[in-house]
C-alpha cells in the first residue's frame, strides 16, 4: 500500500492539470511508468486480499482530486473466474452427467406422464430442464445433510424445478416409483407428490415453500441473518449451516426478491449463497429481451454488497476467448442482446456463425475451425459442471459478503424443437413420440424406442456405479437433501401462577390491551426456560406499543454492537444495540419482518431449537400487505404469535383510511393453521398466550396465532370464575343480565367494544326493560371451525347420534334475540350466524376509515353503545316482541339520525 501511495506521491499530480504540450507528453509518460508500477504492485499483491482495497482507495484518490471517474458496477460480459483459477473438478464427470441424465429423464417424464392421464393437471419441464446442472453440482459436492447432529444446510429450490428434485430423491432410492407417477395426484390413495415444494403437505421432506415468487429470496436473506442471530446469542454452537436460494431471472422482478438484498450485504452474510438461474426467459417471453438480466443483476447485487460471480459461457468458449486478442469476441458478447441470445438457442449454428460471429470478419474467421454442429452446442456457463463447480467453490469460501452466482442457461435445454429456447416453453407438458425418442437418445437414457413412448422411469439398479455414487456423494456429505426433521426438544412453558398479575385485573390502573401484553411479554421474557427463546420482532414501531422499554431491557440485535454513542444514552430506555441483543429491529419493512417470523418460527424443524417470536405489527399492515408471506408461514408450520397492534377501525382514531384496520380478521379467517383471537381484557390474553405456549412448545402442536391489540386505555377487569375454557374456545359470558324484564337479548362483543356492550346492557335493562347478557366473542374464526367440523361430521353420518359444536351446546338454552357488535366487520360476526338461535344482527366497521375521534367514529360506523341497543331492540320487533314505534323511540331518545349516511358506501 505504502508503494503504492508514494508513487502517485511522487508523480506530483495526478489530477492536476498541466498547460502546455510538452509537458502534458511528459506528465503522460510518467503517468504511464507510475501506472505500470501500480499494476505490478496490485498483481503482487493479488494473493493477499489487498488489491482491492488498493484500487478502491486509488479510485477514492482520483475522485477526491477532481477527476470525473466513471461509475461502473458492471464487469465485461465474460465469466467472473477466470479459467486458469478454477479449480479442479473432484467427482467422476462421467458418472455424474449419467445421473443428471437420468434425473432429467424422470423430471421429463413424471410430467409428461401426469398429463397424460389428466391433461390439465400441469407441471414443468423447461425449469428443471434449465437448472439441472445448477442442481446436480450442488447435489454431488455441495448441499450438506443433517446426519450426525450437524445442521443441514438449508436450500430454497426453485418452485417450478420440483420435478427435478423429486426425481434426483426418486434416483437416491429415497422416494418410489408410485409417487412419482402420482405427481400432482396427492389425493391417490398411494399419496402423491405435490406440485411445488410446501413443508405442510409433505412435512418430512420440504422445508420452504418457494413458488410464489420473490418469497423464497426473501425469506433466504431473513434466514440467514437469523442464522447470526442464533450464533450471536448462543443457541448454535456447532458448525453454520448455509443457505441456498435458487431463484429464476423472472422471479427478480418482483419487489421481495431484491428488496433486502442491502441487508445481507450490509450484515456480511456470507452464509449465504444465492443461484439465479439466467434462462433469459420467464413464462411469457424474453425476461430482457432487448437488454441484459445479467448485467443488470450485476450491478444490482455490486450496489447492495454482494459478492457477484457470473458464469456465462462453458469451457469450449475458454479456447476462443483465450484467442480473443482484440478483445472483438467480448465486445460482440456486449453487443448482442438477450433476445438475441435466446435466438442462438433456437437456430442451427449456422445462424449464429453468421449472425453472432458474422458482425466481424475476424471474428467469423475465429470459427472457421467450428462445424455450425459444433458451433450450435457451444455450451452456456450454467450447463458446464467445471464452470458451476468452480462457482460455488469459490462463493462458499468467499468470506465477509454474501454470493450470487448468476448462471446463464438455455430455457427447456435439451428439449429440442419440443421447446428449447421457445418461449411457449415454461408451459409445455407434452411431447410428442419423437421428441422423446430424441431427448432420450441427447442424454443417453438406456431405454428402447418402442419403450419411450410409455416415458416409464429410470433409475439404475442399487448396487450400480451410479447408485453407489449418489449414496457415497450423499454420505459423504452428510445426508440427504432436501429433508425436513423435527429435533427441538419441547419446552416447559411457564405455569399458572406466572400469569396471575394479568388475571386479577388492573384495580382502577387504565392501560391498553397493547400494554398489557408487552407487560405480559416483559414477563415471560423472564422465565427460566422460555426467557431467551422469545424473539421479538418490530418493523419500527416499537415506540408506538409502549415497547421501548425492552430495548434497554435485552437489547437490539445488531451484528456490529453499538459503534455509536446513542443520542439517548442518558436515558433509562435508550436505544441500545448490541451483538447479542434479543429484539429483531427490522426498520420499516413488514416483508422482512414477518421472513423473521417464519424463520425464528421454524427453527423447532430447521435448526433444532425451539425459539418463539412474537412478533408486534400495526394490523393493518400485516394480512393486507404482506398476507402471502403469512400463508408461506403457514406453509412452513412456522410457530409464534403475531400481534396486529394498533387494531380496530375506531379505535385506531386518529390516522384515518390507510391505517385503521377493520377486516385483518377477516383475511386471517382464511389461513387454516391459524388461531385467530380479538381479545378484549388482560385477562383474557393472559390465557390464550398461556395456551398456546402450551399447545405449540409443549405439546408440539403445528400452529401459529394471531391476537388483535388496542391502544386504548381503560380498566383492566379480573377474570371471572370458570370462563378460560370459553376464552379459549372463542366465547363466554361475560356478565349475565339483570333478571326479571320483559325482553330477553344476548349481546357478543370482542375487543375494546365489550365495554360499549356493556354500558348498552345497562341502558336496555334501566330505559328499555330488556335484559341483555353480554358476551365476550374471543374467536369467531375457531367458533365456527369448529361448528363446521361437527356439522360436516353429522351429515356424513346420519344415522348415528348427532353431535352438537362448542356454540350450539353454549347457546342451546338461551332465548331471546342476538346481536354482535366488533370494530371489525360485519361478516367477522356473521361467520357464526347459521349457529345462532334465532339468526345474529351484526353491527361492524364497514367502509373505508376515517381520521376523528373515537366517539364520533362508533357513532359514523354504527358500532356505539347507543346503535347497539337499537341493534337489540329492532331484532325484539323482528321477532314480533316489540313494536315498531318502540324502536323508533328508542332512536329518537339515543339522539341516533336515521338519515345518516351508510358508511360503507359514504
Ligand atoms: C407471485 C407469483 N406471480 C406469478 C407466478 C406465476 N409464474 C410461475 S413461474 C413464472 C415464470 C418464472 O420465470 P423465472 O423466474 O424466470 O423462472 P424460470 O422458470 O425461467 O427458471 C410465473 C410468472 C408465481 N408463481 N408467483
Ligand atoms: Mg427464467
């Protein structure tokens, strides 16, 4: 370095500026010698890891004095490793391209056999057909297994390539024929395969859900910071698994795939590796047909600190390059765009003779050795296993960033005329006898003509070459992949007593449901077992739900500690980051934060620990913005509490239309493996929370719940004898009516509303001579799941003695009329309807929201105590109990304007 620098010392002024001729040739000439000493001491230096530093900082040097240095985050069109650095191939290529070979048969085959029977059944062929070395290199030398203890690295296939991995288990001996002839047939009674990978429906192999695009490289970069996360707090002593994302050029397009690219780059993943498989195309057409993803990506990954390996072209390119004197073959390299490319990968090579190599007649010259066969089967870098080996030697050594390994490679290779290159490609399922026959005979696939036709399976007998390859191969690297292995030992929740203070109510002391649960969760982070296994997570809002007291408290995770002096620090709660800190901090991002979720949620089966995130969220910004990442989580079994504070369209006042969330439960009701709960009282999340860490840490029960919270304060009542089990099941009584009136109603409410219920059980019983019993409405998502159930059960078996559900068994005996009210929607309520004695009348929050007071917001959206009496005493006149005139009373008396607007359509 210090050579270095004393030589641009020495020249006295690069930069600067020189006014007559002559002594600009002589600036120049020492310029040039100074510059030669530089290069030499950078090519000395190359070994050490201290070029690049010398060129950033001359880069740095040459700005600082003026110069206008042009900004290039991309590289020559070329591949990154340089051949005379690669390493040599360690497996026996012969072997290994016969089992690719016999890999891409099967994925080919379970396909095309699949649609045979049922022609809209689906499937793809081009993906795998693409990957299948990307894969393979990585099958044979790279993924490690989970035997021994060790942790197994974690791989993100690529939706769309799932034949492939399938049929790579199916030649490991791992899955069996009849599976795969079941592909995309899971209800058969053998059980079939599904059609993309998802943890839920085959929970001992698949461990991602990747095929909703961009949430499998998201979820990645979550993964692996979580990873570090582990380490830094102590959970994972032993040696760091890796995670692989594969992910298609198309899938980059979408916003989740590159946006937390910054934070692996920024928190040095290198434990992670990320394979774009640049196949130019995507479902429709070109990915960028009149530019380059490539190059693109390139600079996108630069920017962001990632390691950038691009492996474009295989090793017969290497001699033409290497006879690249002029440079002219890189430059038409540059030239040709992908859309170009992609027309070399259809055409004879006669075409590309003319058309690539024809622009320039030295260049065409360079060829003339070539047959247009030869020229034809010039391979890509992402179809040559030298080329790929050498790219994921070299990422999983590169140390201090992540890497992507942007592979170029032919959609729908070796499909032929049948789809290679095309662009109807992603979606071709059939071939025809010949296109078979030719695949058949490309790969060396030992299978007769006339037995083609039926595409039957191939696999070698066990005790060939290649089956005892593979298994060595697997062995030797530590087991299979993908596998999905719960390890976790369960826990020992904290007990009843640990709850108390929440169910004694809070004597007068107003607080919110929100801070009554991060008291709650201050708590329990105190507990002996679970204490350390919570993981909290906020997307910047900490501050809004009363939780600022836990930074000081366990402290943010930040992979650096704290290199600052906190503007705060004299404060009792300041922020305080430090490299074993406890709370994941994602910043305003609710994508991240909930991959953070899923990853902290499925540790019990990735990572062998059971860790247990409670993740906090302004509700409106969970289902709605990020409700595909919440499916995945389910998908994934992942474990854990999500939290939609701020909830309520009323009651969330001030913030108006883009905030105030009236239907998350509605979204959240259709997600199968989750426990959705509105709860009102302290007391009563005291026990669902109790409950659930039983459920899912004790008994290893495969859920994920959801509690809306309220940021309003008010008194927090005791419990009252004998409800936990209604609180639970999703309804209780709250408190009975007064006896002895004319009228008998039942009011369900959840959430801060009960309070109105209540005050409205007052008012009918004192003014209207009704008697309401007000009910807490804890779930009505697990109320009617569970009604459905015994009533799917009783049509099923008629003759047999019928059950009766949780809400028919609950309401059986009671009469009178029934009205809901909720800050939710009205169709939250009505899920229960068909159960009510007598139908339900339900008031919600439908409509957009509105910015005012809380008060005049129930009264706008028809949900306050005065529109749920007229809610009771109109179903009273419904029922032919009340007349008309004593409703209309009622309204006038409540000061309700009948002519107010409808809000859902206001
Ligand atoms: C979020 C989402 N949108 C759309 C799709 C439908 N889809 C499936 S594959 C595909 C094209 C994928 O192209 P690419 O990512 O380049 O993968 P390739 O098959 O080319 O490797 C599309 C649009 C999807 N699966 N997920
Ligand atoms: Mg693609």
């Amino acid at each position: 370095m210090d050579a270095g620098k004393k030589d641009i010392e020495n020249d006295g002024g690069i930069g600067g500026h020189r006014d007559n001729s002559k002594t600009q040739r002589n600036g120049q000439h020492k310029w040039l010698a100074s510059l030669e000493n530089i290069l030499q001491y950078i090519l000395r230096n190359e070994e050490s890891g201290q070029a690049t530093l010398l060129v950033e900082e001359l880069i740095e040097r040459l700005r600082e004095s003026g110069l206008k240095i042009p900004l290039t985050v991309t590289t020559p069109y070329i591949n990154t490793i340089p051949v005379e650095k690669e390493p040599a191939y360690p497996g026996h290529r012969e072997i290994e391209r016969r089992i690719k070979s016999y890999v891409r048969w099967n994925a080919l085959a379970m396909v095309v056999k699949a649609n045979r029977l049922h022609p809209d059944i689906g499937g793809h062929i081009s993906t795998y057909a693409s990957s299948a070395t990307l894969y393979e290199v990585a099958f044979n030398h790279f993924f490690r297994g989970g035997a021994d203890e060790r942790l197994a690295d974690m791989v993100y296939f690529q939706g769309h390539a799932s034949p492939g991995i399938y049929s790579r288990a199916y030649v490991e001996w791992r899955i069996n024929a009849p599976r795969l002839h079941h592909f995309r047939q899971e209800l058969s009674a053998v059980g079939g395969l599904p059609s993309y990978p998802h943890p839920y429906l085959m929970p001992d192999f698949w461990q991602f859900p990747s095929v909703s695009m961009g949430l499998a490289p998201i979820m990645s970069i979550y993964h692996a910071r979580f990873v570090r996360y582990l380490q830094s707090r102590g959970f994972l002593p032993g040696e760091e698994p890796r995670i692989w994302c594969f992910v298609g050029d198309g899938e980059m397009d979408e916003p989740e795939s590159s946006g937390a690219l910054s934070l692996a780059g920024r928190e040095h993943l290198d434990n992670l590796t990320w394979v774009v498989n640049c196949n130019l195309q995507r479902l429709d057409g070109p990915v960028r047909g009149n530019g380059k993803i490539i190059q693109e990506l390139e600079s996108l990954f630069r920017g962001t600190g990632w390691n950038v390996i691009k492996v474009i072209w295989g090793s017969d390119w290497d001699p033409l390059l290497a006879a690249d004197e002029k440079g002219l073959l890189v430059k038409r390299m540059e030239e040709a765009v992908d859309g170009d490319y992609q027309k070399y990968s259809v055409e004879p090579g006669s075409y590309t003779r003319k058309h690539f190599f024809g622009k320039y007649p030295e260049l065409a010259a360079m060829v003339n050795h070539l047959t247009d066969d030869q020229i034809r089967k010039l391979l890509r870098g992402g179809h040559d296993p030298a080329k790929v080996f050498a790219a994921y030697h070299t990422a999983v050594n590169h140390k201090g960033m992540p890497t992507v390994i942007l592979a170029k490679t032919v959609k729908g290779y070796g499909l032929g005329e049948a789809g290679e290159g095309r662009n109807i490609t992603h979606q071709q399922k059939a071939l025809n006898e010949r296109e078979l026959r030719e695949f058949r005979s490309r790969f060396d696939i030992p299978l007769a003509d006339d037995e083609v036709v039926e595409t039957p399976f191939y696999r070698p007998p066990l005790d060939s070459a290649e089956t005892r390859y593979v298994q060595a191969r697997r062995q030797a690297l530590g087991g299979f992949v993908p596998e999905r292995k719960v390890k976790a030992p369960a826990l020992k929740v904290p007990e009843a007593n640990d709850y108390s203070e929440f169910l004694k109510g809070s004597a007068q002391h107003a607080m919110s449901t929100t801070g009554a649960t991060v008291r709650l969760l201050t708590k329990l982070l105190r507990h002996d077992e679970i204490g350390r296994r919570i993981v909290p997570i906020i997307p910047d809002e900490a501050r809004t739900f009363g939780m600022d007291s836990l930074f000081r408290q366990i402290g943010i995770y930040s992979p650096t500690g704290q290199l600052y002096e906190p503007v705060d620090r004299e404060a009792l709660l300041y922020y305080n980051e430090t490299k074993d800190g406890q709370i994941i901090e994602e910043g305003i991002t609710e994508a991240g934060a909930m991959s953070s979720f899923i990853a902290a949620g499925t540790a019990y089966a990735n990572l062998g620990v059971n860790m247990i995130p409670f993740y906090f969220y302004y509700s409106m910004f969970g289902f709605q913005r990020i409700g595909d990442l919440i499916w995945a989580a389910a998908d994934c079994r992942a474990k854990g509490f999500l939290f939609g504070a701020t909830a309520g369209r009323t009651t969330l006042n001030g913030e108006g239309l883009q905030h105030q969330d009236g239907h998350s439960h509605i979204l959240a009701s259709t997600i199968p493996t989750l426990l959705t709960y509105d709860p009102g009282f302290a007391y009563e999340i005291a026990v669902i929370i109790r409950d659930g860490l039983r459920r899912l840490y004790t008994e290893g029960e495969d859920y994920f719940y959801y509690l809306t919270l309220y940021n309003e304060n008010y008194e927090m009542p005791g419990i009252p004898p004998g409800v936990e089990q209604g609180i639970i099941k999703g309804l209780y009584r709250l408190r009975a009516a007064p006896k002895g009136k004319s009228h008998k109603a039942h009011i369900f409410s959840s959430g801060p509303l009960l309070r109105g219920a209540l005050k409205a059980q007052d008012i009918l019983a004192e003014q209207f001579d009704v008697s309401a019993d007000v009910w807490s409405a804890t779930s009505y998502k697990l109320l009617r799941g569970e009604a459905l159930n015994v009533k799917r059960w009783n049509m099923l078996h008629p003759t047999a003695a019928q059950k009766k559900s949780y809400l028919e068994t609950t309401l059986q005996q009671e009469e009178g009329v029934f009205v809901a009210v909720s800050d939710y929607m009205k169709m939250v309520p009505d899920q229960i309807a068909p159960w009510v004695p007598g139908g339900l009348a339900s008031l919600g929050t439908d409509g957009f929201g509105r910015s005012d007071t809380r008060a005049n917001l129930r009264r706008f959206f028809e949900v306050d105590t005065e529109l749920t009496v007229i809610a009771a005493l109109y179903a009273l006149y419904e029922k032919g109990a009340l007349a008309g005139g004593k409703v209309e009373e009622a309204i006038k008396k409540l000061g309700v304007d009948p002519e107010k607007s409808h809000p859902f359509y206001l």
